[in-house]
C-alpha cells in the first residue's frame, strides 16, 4: 500500500462569514485517510461534519490550510479541474439520494459515465453495476419517484460506482431508511471496501459507526478522537 | 450521440409542458408580427415600385431653353425640329419613337366653356400606344379621343363635338369628334404622357389648327427593355446635343428611387412596430426560463456535484429556450402564412407578389430572429444555473 495519503488534510480551517459574524466550521484540523481505509466521521450537529464532507468531496475550499486529494492540492486547481475530480475520483451517496429526478434508475447511473466519456454508455457497464448493488433489473425504467427509499440508494451506490472512483462519499446514507435496509447497504458498503475502496462515512448512529474500522470523532470543528 | 442534456431539456419541457406552451405563445405572437408587418411592408413596395417602374421605360425628351445669340435677331425654334426628330430616331434605335404636339387651349362642348390640354399625335402612334376603353382610335383628321378625367367632367360622349380655341378670335372654330374615351392613367401612365386631361387629336390636325408644322413640342421614347435607359439617353445625347444643348433628356428613374426609398423606411417602421411584441415575447421566455431555474435549483446541485461542468449545465438550459423558441417559430412561421396572407390581401388587395423570395422571405426571417430572441432570453438563466455553489443548491427543497 502507497506511503502516501490518499487524503491529507494540514492545519484546514473553514470559516464562514455570517452576518452574525464569522462561524468558524473547522478550527485547524490535521488529518490523514490513506487509500482503503473505511473511516466513519462522527460528531454532535454542528461539530462540523457537513463541512468536512464538502472539503473532502471538493465542493469546497478550506479558508486556510492545505487539502491534498491524491496528491493534488485543490487550492491550485481550476473550477474545471475539481469538476473533473469530482466526476472522476469520487463518488458521492447522499442521504437524500438525489437522483436526477427526470432520468429513469438506468440514466442516472449512466449519466456519470456520459459526463466522462462524452457519449451514451455502450458497454453495459451502468446495467452491470445496477445489478452488482442488487437493484430489480425490470425497475431500470422508472424514474426515482417511483422507486422505493432502498432502491433509490442502490441506484445512488451504483451512480457513484460507475467511472469506478477511489473513494466513496457516504453522507448519513442509511438516514432515511428502515433499519434492515439500512444494514442492507451497509452490507454493500463493506463489500466495496472490501474491494480496494477507500469509505468515508458521515453518521451519528454508532451502529453503523461500528462497520468502520477507524472513527473521526469531531466537536466544535475540531477533531477529538482519531 | 444523443445529448443526454438535451434530453433532459426536453423532459423538463414536457413536465410543464403548460407553462412552455404558453410561453411559445408569445414567440408565435412575436414571428407572426415580425413575418406579416415585413410581408405588408414589401408587398405594398413591390406594388407601388412596379406601378411607377411601369412609366420609367420612357424617355422624354423636350427641347432645352435656348439664349439667344447676341445680335442675332431670329428667334430659334421653340420645339425639336424634324432633322432633331431624325437624330432621335437613329440614335433610339428600335425603341418606339413618338413625338408629341400640346398645347393649353380653351375649348367649348355646347354652350360650356372649358380650357385643357390639346395633343397632337401621329395616327398610327396613336393607334399604337393608346388603349380606349370606349369607342376608338381616330381614322379621320377631326377624330378626336379625350381623357378620363375631361371626359366626366364635360360628360362627354362618343360623338360629342367639341369646339376648339378662343371663341372672340375665331368666330368659326374648328370642330372636333370625340371617337374614344381612355380610362384613367393617373400617374402611372405606361407611355409617360397623362391623358386624363386632354384631348387628343392627330397631328396633321393639331398643325392645321396651331401651327407649328415639322416642330414638335416633346419627343418620347418607350424602350422595350428598361435596362437600356441610361445607354439610349447617352445616344440620344450625343448625337441631338452634340454642339451645344438644345434639347433636355429626362425620365422618371429619380421619381422612383424616391419613392421607394421612402416605403423602405415605412416598412422598417412598421417592422419597428412588430418587433415590440417580440420583445414581450422575450419577457415571457425569459420568466419561464428563471422560474424553470429555479424550481430545480437542488436538482442543479445535483448535477454539479457529481462532477457535471458549469458548461454543461448553461447548455441544458440553453436547449429548453432553444426548444421553447423551435416550437414557437414553427407554429408561428405556418401562421405567417396564413396570417400575412389575409393582411396583405385585406389591406393592399394584391396578393401578385406574395410568395415572392423578396416577401415570403420574411418568414424564415421572422423564424431565426423568434429563436434567437428566445436563446437570448435563456443567457442570464442558464448562466446563473451555471454558476450556482452546489452546497447552497443541493440544500434547496
């Protein structure tokens, strides 16, 4: 396994400027995750977990500090450049699922790759990755609001899957499922891992905390445990 | 390659398949103004261009105002001499050549008095060149036919006999018959010449009467291609005027670049005019467009944080207006038609030059300028889709 982080966080600080003032969101965090971890991120509303989500997925830039996404610092890099990363080296499940909600279940997990490749999806590969995260192949049709809130995240799992990235966002993604479904994807979580994935997940349930092999404690923007 | 982003521009037409419909609506609004005022506008040119081109064929040639030599005490000729006629007719070519006498005379149709314009033509000139609409063309040296206009006025008849000249210079003046009436010409007669007040009497009759056998008070020349106007007035020139200038070469080219100038600027006035629904139009696009982007502002989130470029997302919105402005230009480019059709024909009542490249051309025009209007109005929408921070997006109910 590389010496070097996948992800490395140095002395980031976010601050937001509020009209009630300046919210500091992350005070000076230092951080490594290297490539295969599956790391959970817990912490209190508040503790700044949404924030450290939006450095890590590149939606953001930190006030001060440095972020290396494999190997890149995303200061230096262009609005382009981090779109890129974003469709290329991440993958993004969100509570919410947020698909698109006028593309059937198939578009939505071929809509990645027609964002990297410039062109529909020919090689089956959308369909394959439907079937690996055990989604209904007779649902592919359907558009999202006509899909339960378990199929819904197997189709969010094989969106993010499909250009095949390093690391696997998952923000709360059992948070809007029973529990049962919510193990189901963990399940799917843990074979992805399993698999040479490098898992971050952000929750406060200490159930699904404990399929994670490494725990980021975070209060007031600052990390307490490691 | 299909574009999936059009794809989805389409979709998202559909879902408010309503709300873009109507807002089609105000580009049809828009084309079909643009498309018919422009139609109006050249129709009306066309015609009028083509009425008064009808009088440009003709050359008129009457003779130059002449000094008088000093010491010289013959006085020259007042009109184009025979041997003048003759180098008319040479340098003319095959054109038709008609020379003309008038004058302005009082004349007397039973006991009313009445004063006009007396012309005197060859017979066979007249024959030619003058189409009655009642009764004929003269055969006998006191045969006369009278304009329209006279001819209502005095109510004259075929076979009223009119008297002509002073009546306390001769006390037996010379009578003419009125054989032929001529519809009225107005300003677009075809030979150059307005009969509508004259009367018109041979020329052996017209000499007998007023004198001035072998001189002639105008010359035309009717060209049989218009085109050759400026080569034959330069003949005639150079061959008549040769010494000095003796007779003055005119026609009616400058009266038509005129007045065509002045309908183009009334058909870009009215066009001005059509324009404004159009910029209605781009109102109601551009309201659909914001509303379009921000009922979907999570959906916007979405699509830029798994990595969809900035550009991308501008150019699935660039399509729906681009959609909203194909529908209404289709539906407004076949109304066109229909519509410029009936306004034409209603406020002209000639439709001859219609379907004319010059015309028909307004509702492709009509058509690109409904579109573009429309992607215009989409700019500012798509570019704040665009440019929107996928957090604050993604946040969004």
């Amino acid at each position: 396994m590389s010496e070097v982080p996948l992800i490395r966080l140095a002395d980031v600080t976010k601050v937001y400027n509020l009209e009630s003032g300046d919210f500091v969101a992350l005070d000076h965090v230092s951080l490594d995750i290297m490539e295969n971890e599956f790391v959970a991120i817990m912490g209190p509303s508040g503790s700044g977990k949404s924030t450290m989500m939006n450095q890590l997925g590149i939606l953001d830039v930190p006030t001060s500090g440095e972020l290396f996404i494999n190997g890149k610092n995303v200061a230096g890099m262009t609005n382009l450049e981090r779109t890129h990363m974003r469709r290329d080296i991440i993958g993004y499940i969100f509570q919410k699922f947020y698909l698109i909600p006028l593309l059937s279940a198939y578009e939505n997990v071929e809509y990645p790759l027609i964002l990297k490749y410039k062109q529909r999806d020919m090689s089956g590969k959308a369909a394959a990755v439907l079937k690996s995260v055990g989604f209904d192949e007779d649902l592919s049709a359907h558009r999202p609001s006509q899909l339960s809130g378990g199929q819904q995240q197997r189709v969010a799992i094989a969106r993010a899957l499909v250009n095949d990235p390093k690391i696997l966002l998952c923000d709360e993604p059992t948070g809007n499922l029973d529990r049962k479904t919510g193990f189901q994807i963990m399940d799917i979580l843990t074979g992805l891992h399993k698999e040479g994935k490098t898992v971050i997940l952000v929750t406060h349930d200490p159930k699904i905390a404990e399929y994670a092999h490494r725990t980021i404690q975070l209060e007031d923007g600052k990390v307490v445990a490691s | 390659m299909k574009d999936i982003f059009f794809d989805l521009s389409v979709r998202s037409v559909k879902l408010n398949f309503m709300r873009s419909l109507l807002a089609s609506i105000g580009i049809v609004i828009g084309v079909v103004a643009i498309s018919s005022m422009g139609m109006l506008g050249t129709n009306m040119q066309l015609i009028v261009k083509n009425q008064l081109t009808a009088g440009i064929n003709t050359i008129v040639i009457t003779p130059d105002v002449v000094r008088a030599e000093p010491g010289s005490t013959s006085t020259t000729p007042t009109g184009i001499t025979e041997s003048q006629l003759r180098d008319i007719r040479d340098a003319a070519g095959t054109n038709t050549v008609i020379p003309i006498d008038r004058t302005n005379t009082q004349f007397s149709i039973g006991s009313v008095d009445g004063r006009g314009s007396i012309m005197g033509f060859d017979l066979t000139d007249m024959k030619n060149i003058m189409n009655v609409s009642e009764g004929s063309t003269p055969r006998g040296e006191s045969d006369a036919i009278v304009g329209a206009t006279i001819a209502s006025r005095f109510n004259l008849k075929i076979g009223t006999r009119i008297k002509i000249g002073e009546p306390n210079i001769s006390a037996t003046r010379p009578v003419v018959r009125v054989v032929g009436i001529l519809p009225t010409i107005g300003m677009s007669s075809s030979n150059g010449i307005n009969t509508d007040n004259a009367i018109i009497v041979s020329d052996t009759w017209y000499s007998a009467q007023f004198g001035g056998d072998n001189v002639y008070d105008q010359v035309n020349v009717n060209l049989k291609d218009v085109s050759t106007l400026s080569a034959v007035e330069t003949a005639i020139d150079n061959k008549v005027n040769r010494n000095k200038d003796v007779v003055r070469i005119s026609d009616a080219s400058s009266r038509v670049t005129s007045v065509s100038s002045t309908l183009s600027s009334l058909t870009t006035f009215i066009l001005a005019i059509g324009s404004i629904s159009l910029l209605v139009a781009a109102t109601s696009i551009f309201n659909v467009m914001m509303m379009s982007v921000n009922e979907r502002v999570q959906e916007i989130g979405i699509l830029l944080s798994i990595g969809t470029e900035k550009g991308e997302v501008r150019r699935m919105f660039l399509y729906e207006a681009f959609i909203l402005g194909i529908i209404g230009a289709i539906i407004g480019g076949i109304m066109s038609i229909v519509i410029g059709y009936s306004v034409v024909s209603a406020m002209i009542g000639n439709t001859a030059y219609f379907f004319l490249p010059e015309s028909i051309i307004y509702v492709p025009a009509g058509m690109i300028i409904g579109v573009i209007v429309c992607i215009g109005s989409g700019l500012y929408p798509a570019w704040r889709a665009s440019n929107m921070d996928p957090i604050e997006a993604l946040r969004a109910e």
